[in-house]
C-alpha cells in the first residue's frame, strides 16, 4: 500500500483503508468539544483498535494541525488491546482547522482520522435596532447592526409581540421574522400587525457559543411612517439668475399632510449640499433667484408627515437645473484706424474690446456693428457680424449713426455709439514714452502726459520685428486723465521684444501715436569681447579688447572680470569697471605660460571670452648674471655677518670651541718665546736618565735675547730649581699686573706665566714651572678637564712625579705637564743642534 507524504484529506471523517480482500476500522478521534472560544484549549484523543491486523504490535501515532506537525501528544496502550493517544492544544487560534491522527508507515504518514476544529465569540448584543412603516410594502421594516464578525454561523431572528401599557406586559405573539442569510434587516408583514397599538420589538442572535438579545424597542407601528421621496420636474426660468422647479408628490401619501426639504449644489468643483427652502406640500412648485447666472445646479427633495411622528423620506433623485443666461452686461471700448482698401477706397478698421461690467456679466457669443440711414431711426442696416474683436468695412455717405452691441441668447447689451467721421488724429501727443520690464510676464509703461491732458489712453502692445506687427496685437483703454503709466500683462512671454503704442485720447478722436520696443526679460551678453595681447615682458603683459556692440534684449554690462592662470594651476583675477578697454597683468613669472580669458556680468547674467595663452620673456644673459653676482654678493655678506657675530658674541662662541683655560681672555695661539735662539743651558740637578727629553720645538717669533724678568741676580726671586727654561710671554690684556717690578722694555705688557722644562732626549713626560699670576689659568672656577675626558689626560705608567717642597718666601710650583694638557704637545724643533746636552 502506497503511503501519503502529507496528512491532508478532504472529508472529516474515518478513514477506511484498503488492505487486500478487506475493508477495517482502524482509528477514531474523539474531541473534548467541536467547537471553541477563539484562543481556548482544546483536547483530542485517538483510538487504534486491535482489528488493524497489519499494524506493528507497538504503532507510533502521530498528530498534525493542518500541515504542522503537533509535539506533545501522549500514547498508551488500554487493557482491551487498543492503542490511544492524547494531545491538548493550549491554545486554539485558527477559526478553522483539521485535526488529524496519523500512523507512520515505512517512510511516510498514513492518515487514519481527520476532526474539524471550529473556535470564534460569542454573538455581540446587536444594536441601533430601528423600524418604519413602509406604505409601498405595506410592512414594518425594521433593521439593526448584528456587530464585529463571530467566525461561527450566527442566526438572526426578530421577535415581536402585542403589547399594552405602554410595553410593560407581553399578548399575543407574533411570528419570528427570519432575515435573508447576510440581511441585517426583516419586514413583518402588516397581517400581522395591529395599527395603532403598541408592539415590542427584539432581536436575537445566536451562534454555537452563546445567545444575545438586544434591547426592547417599543412603538406603534403608524408612529414610524416612512414616505417616498417625491419626483422633481424642471420648469423653464422666467428670468436670469433663478430656477424654476415643480415636484408630485409620492401617489400613496397624498392624502396626507407633508412638508418638505429642499437642498441644492452646484455642479462645478467640490461644493456641498446646502438647504435652501422647508415647503409645505400643498405647493407643488418652486421659484430659486438670486442665483449666479449660467451656472449649473444639482436640486433634490425629501417629505415627512406633518405634525405627526414618523421618518423623513429619503432624498429624491437629483435633478439637474442651470440657472438663465443673462444678456451682456459689459462696456465696449472702441477706437479705429484708417485702412486703404483699395487705391480709390479708403476704409475704417473699428477695434472694441469688452469690459465686464458685473461678476456675472453673460456669456457674449457674437457683435453686431450697424448704421442707420439719415431719416430712419427705425432702420438699422448691419455692417458687421462677427465674432472678432475687430471689423473692416467702408462706411456709406448717407450714414448718420454707428452702433456696436455684444448679443447672446439673453439679449444684447447696452449699444456703443460710434462717431461715424472718424476724424484723423488731432491734438498734442506724449512727451516721452518708457517701458521696463517688472518680471518675465509683465512691462510698466510710463509717460508723460502731454498739455492739454486727454480724456484717456489707448495702449496697443504686440510682438516686434520681425512678427507683423497687426498680429495678435493686445490693446486696452485708460480713462483716467491723470494716470501716467500702466502694467502691461495680457499676453506677455519671457525673453521677447514687443511693440508698445500710446495714443492720447481727445473728444471724438485720438492723438498722434507714439511708439516704443521693450523686451519682457533681459538677457545675459551672448558673448564676451575677445581678448588681444599688445606688448609682453618678461614679469608682465598688456592686454586690450573691443567691447561688444549694444544688443536689443541684452541687459547692460556692468562689468568686467578678467582671470589668469599658470601651468602650477596658480589663479589670480580683477574686477574692472564695463568702460575698460585694456588692463596690464603684473608679477608674472619670466618664461611662464600663463592662461587668459576675459568675463563680462550684467544684472541678467555672465558670458566667457575664448582663452588666451601668453608666454612671459626669459631673462638675457648679462641680466643673469648681474642677478647672480648679486646674489653671491648677498649671500657672502649674510655669511659675513653670522661670522662677525659669532666672534664677537662669547655666549654663541663657547657652544662652538670646548672651555679651556684663557688667561687674559686670550688664546695660547698668541704667546710667542721671548728668546727665539736656541741656547744650551746647563742643568746638572735634572741631567740624569729619568728625565724626559724635549722632542721637538716649534719657534713662533725670533728676537733678541735679553734677561727675563726671572733672570735677575736675585736668585731669591726664582725657586732655584736648574732647568732647560723656553719662556713665553702673554701678548694680551695688560691689566693683569705682575707682583713684580717689570723691566721698561719693548715687551713692558708681557707677563710671566710660567717655564716649561724637559730634555730633547728623555722619554720622560715634561714638566712646568708655575709661579704666582693674575691670570686665572688654573683657578678653582676653570678646572682642567677630568682625566675622562681626554685620551690625553692618562697617568703615565712611571706615576706623577713629587715636587720639591716650595719655599715660604715664593708661590713658584714645579709640576708635571700632565696638569696642563695643552703644553703636552708641545714639540721642539732643531733638535740636532741640542745633540751636544
């Protein structure tokens, strides 16, 4: 047997399989209640019985709502052999559903019941319960609303009863009145009726779920008459502005007393309803005036039993009325011009225009021009009939009066006399004559009048050249003889030239015309003057241009702006007034390309020249380099001045030279020997192997030798140590004076500073013999550098020799060079001649 993939059937009902040569019963759902409160719960069981001889001994039952799949149903097995299984659905949320009770078999789900499941409200109690009394059915129609949707089939029944005092006690019954399915409404036929009795009416609503009644109504069925409405005729108005209608009463009811309502809209746009009349229905017709002319109406009309209760009728069908046309209420304005017809025949061209004299002034289909003959009042023969605004014709000799009237169906209007001379422009004409446009739609007109004032004005405006000007001409008339200008905007479009004519009005004529062109909107220049290059240099270039010629339509310049830029993208600009005609570009860059164009603004917009390119001169070559040598001279100047200053600033000196000793502020670079011939001197104390030979010595200056000031024949003045003396002297600031008399010589600012002794020979590092100064050389406030300092500052390996003890009479000191870091590289030259010591 072939199993089905989904548990979908089409009858609730058991399901009957089929098992070769036999038909079972294998399963029953049992339902808890069929139908619910929408949101309920709700509780099935299904029962295998043991007939199934083909069922597994322990079958699996399944449940399904619909296409789902329901979890939580629980299985057991009875003491009678049969299988059953319970679900409990929390919640039930469909207003329909089927519930099906399902077997796998192999790999698919046979259906073995299926239950419909049903859940809604209860009925709501119905409402705004109402009846009348229908003369047409001769019934009582009443009609209620049965409230929101139940999702359950709810039956509707109108009970009615007898009744006296007032409705307080129940007679005789009378039969349930049963609506059509989907009717919220019931009519008791008036066999079963008792007029002019009271009666109570009741509705009730029942479904599955529960049963409502609504509240009492209680009345006397000829207190709810409902009248038909009654049938409206058109009636032809006796004059404009009003309607004219007639209306029969409905057949049944005219044997009672009724009034009415009468309504009516009009027919254009969204306008409402609006009552106009309350009649009595003995008159039978109705006159609206007042109304707007030519205007189309919507009329309907409704009754109801007079002084008696019941119900208004509905609205009768509406009927559509337009109000009369009247005749045309206007003034026209009139005025011609003299045409040559033919080269023996000179016409008259008559112009009118019409002037609403009224808001609903009439529909104007036609104009009749006509003339009376002299001697015939009575007689109007017609010259024109058109429906132009204009008429060309050749008025007759015996012509004594012109007439002009506009006609409609209504009528005609009032007639317009014509002189029949025509007499030809005489009188004084305008003065001056101005039109400006106030917006793209619209020209002002200004003159000034001329004297005599005249009666009036005559404005003709049009399209200029190159239309014809005696197309689709406007023209209107100002009858006020002191106005001095007017708006022109009938007929006016953007960007377009017209033709505007004044004529002065006099008695019976017109003035001379005068005539002028305005543009309703300016527009911007349609090009820019094209820019010409006159002289260039190399930082600057002239530039010129002609300006445009003045074009009709073209606002006036008001100025111009004038761009430049390089190939870097660099861009500068200048405005100038509208009267340049030229401009020098300044600080430019020598062979540079530079981009040019010229812009020109008026108050309606702005225009671009074409582009101009230029190229700057590059530099000759005596101007390069003159502009080099001054360069290098300014530049060896600035480095001049840093020098100068430098030296002679000493905060920015020592961040540059390390912090030495400098006795007198001077530098070691200034002492020279005083004795510069090498000399021999004997030194049998210090002439042994441990001290150190002079290696090389550099003579700075050579001069006389003559007794140092440590040289006297006092030897009580020195510390009497021998030694190989080279004496320097101190050729800086005298104003350290020595303790000691000085000898008057050439050299009387020198000062003794100390002896340096050694051996050209000895291996020994040197030493230095150091008396009494002013100068602060070794001072505490200018420390030689640490031995860290210096690779120089190292201990020699044969250790710091001790010196002598020092006398109490003098402040001479004998130390090692070591002490004294800038004597260490001290070197003698000549050597060889001190081979003999």
């Amino acid at each position: 047997m072939a199993g089905l993939e989904a548990c979908t059937l089409t009858k609730a009902a058991l399901i009957i399989l089929l098992l070769p040569g036999s038909w079972e019963e294998c399963g029953h759902i049992s339902l808890s209640a069929p139908i619910v409160r929408l949101g309920d719960p709700i509780t099935a069981s299904c029962i295998i019985s043991q007939n199934c001889s083909f069922l597994d001994p322990e079958p699996q039952i399944l449940w399904k709502l619909g296409a789902q799949q329901q979890p939580g149903g629980s299985q057991q097995r009875l003491p009678d052999g049969t299988q059953k299984s319970t679900i409990t659905l929390a919640h039930l949320n469909h207003s329909q559903a089927f519930l099906s009770c399902c077997l796998r078999w192999g790999n698919s789900l046979q259906v073995l019941d299926q239950a419909e499941l049903r859940a809604g409200h209860p009925p709501a109690v119905p409402s705004n319960l109402s009846c009348f009394m229908n003369l047409t059915t001769n019934s009582l129609t009443c009609q209620w609303e049965p409230g929101p949707d139940t999702h359950l089939p709810t039956n509707f029944t109108l009970k009615s009863f007898k009744s006296r005092s007032n409705c307080q006690t129940q007679e005789d019954s009378i039969p349930d009145c049963m609506p059509e399915e989907g009717q919220s409404s019931c009519s008791i036929p008036r066999k079963h009726l008792l007029l002019y009795q009271n009666m109570v009416i009741q509705v009730e609503a029942e479904n599955a779920l529960g049963t409502s009644l609504s509240p009492k109504l209680c009345l006397d069925p000829m207190d709810v008459v409902k009248l038909e409405p009654p049938t409206l005729w058109a009636v032809a108005p006796r004059q404009p502005g009003c309607l004219w209608l007639h209306w029969e009463p409905w057949v049944p009811s005219l044997f009672m007393d009724q009034e009415c309502e009468l309504r009516l809209r009009p027919q254009r746009g969204e306008a409402n309803w609006t009552q106009v009349a309350t009649l009595p229905s003995s008159i039978l017709q109705h006159e609206l005036c007042g109304l707007p002319p030519a205007t189309a109406y919507a009329l309907q009309m409704r009754c109801i039993r007079s002084h008696l209760p019941g119900h208004w009728s509905r609205w009768s069908p509406s009927l559509e009325l337009r109000t009369a046309e009247p005749a045309p209420i206007v003034r026209l304005d009139t005025w011609w011009r003299h045409r040559q017809l033919d080269p023996r025949t000179k016409g008259v061209q008559l112009f009118w225009k019409p002037t609403p004299l009224k808001e609903y002034s009439g529909q104007i289909q036609g104009y009749l021009l006509s003339w009376r003959p002299s001697g015939q009042a009575e007689t109007a023969l017609p010259l024109c009939n058109t429906t132009d605004l204009n008429c060309t014709f050749c008025l007759p000799s015996e012509a004594q009066e012109v007439t002009l009237v506009a006609y409609n169906t209504a009528g005609t209007s009032h007639p317009t006399l014509i002189p029949v001379d025509f007499l030809e422009s005489i009188g004084p004409p305008l003065t001056r004559l101005q039109a400006t446009a106030r917006d793209p739609h619209s020209l002002w007109v200004h003159w000034e009048p001329p004297s005599p004032r005249p009666q009036g004005y005559l404005i003709e405006w049009g399209l200029g050249p190159p239309s014809p000007s005696s197309i689709n001409k406007s023209w209107k008339m100002e009858f006020d003889e002191n106005i001095t200008g007017t708006l022109l905007q009938e007929n006016i479009r953007p960007f377009q030239l017209y033709e505007i004519t004044v004529t002065p009005l006099y008695q019976g004529t017109g003035g001379p015309s005068k005539q002028i062109h305005a543009y309703s909107q300016e527009m911007a220049p349609s090009r820019a003057p094209r820019l010409h290059l006159k002289h260039i240099g190399k930082t600057w270039a002239q530039l010129e241009w002609v300006p445009e010629p003045p074009e009709l339509g073209k606002s006036p310049l008001t100025h111009y702006t004038i761009f430049w830029t390089n190939l870097q993208g660099q861009s500068s600009s200048t405005i100038l007034n509208a009267s340049s005609r030229g401009f020098v570009l300044h600080d430019l860059k020598p062979a540079s390309l530079y981009h040019v164009h010229l812009m020109a603004a008026s108050q309606a917009g702005t225009t671009n020249s074409t582009g101009l390119t230029l190229m700057t001169l590059a530099l000759g070559e005596s101007e390069l380099y003159i502009f080099l040598g001054l360069s290098g001279l300014l530049v060896l100047s600035i480095c001049l001045c840093r020098t100068a200053w430098v030296y002679c600033s000493p905060s920015r000196k020592n961040p540059l030279w390390p912090s030495v000793p400098d006795p007198a502020h001077s530098s070691l670079g200034s002492w020279v020997p005083t004795i510069m011939a090498e000399e021999t001197f004997q030194l049998p104390s210090l002439w042994d192997p441990g001290m150190p030979t002079i290696t090389k010595i550099t003579v700075l200056e050579e001069e006389e030798k003559k007794p140092g000031p440590w040289e006297s024949g006092d030897s009580s003045e020195t510390c009497g140590l021998p030694t190989l003396v080279q004496a320097y002297v101190l050729q800086g600031d005298p104003r350290a004076v020595s303790t000691q008399s000085q000898p008057q010589s050439g050299t009387s600012d020198q000062v003794l500073y100390g002896q340096v002794l050694g051996s050209p020979t000895s291996p020994e590092p040197g030493h230095y013999l150091r008396c009494d100064s002013t100068q602060p050389l070794l001072g505490g406030l200018t420390p030689s550098p640490k031995s860290y300092e210096n690779l120089w500052f190292q201990t020699s390996p044969l250790g710091t020799p001790v010196p002598p003890p020092q006398s109490q009479e003098n402040d001479c000191v004998f130390e090692p060079l070591v002490d004294f870091p800038l004597l260490q590289g001290l070197q003698v030259h000549g050597v060889e001649e001190l081979e003999s010591f």
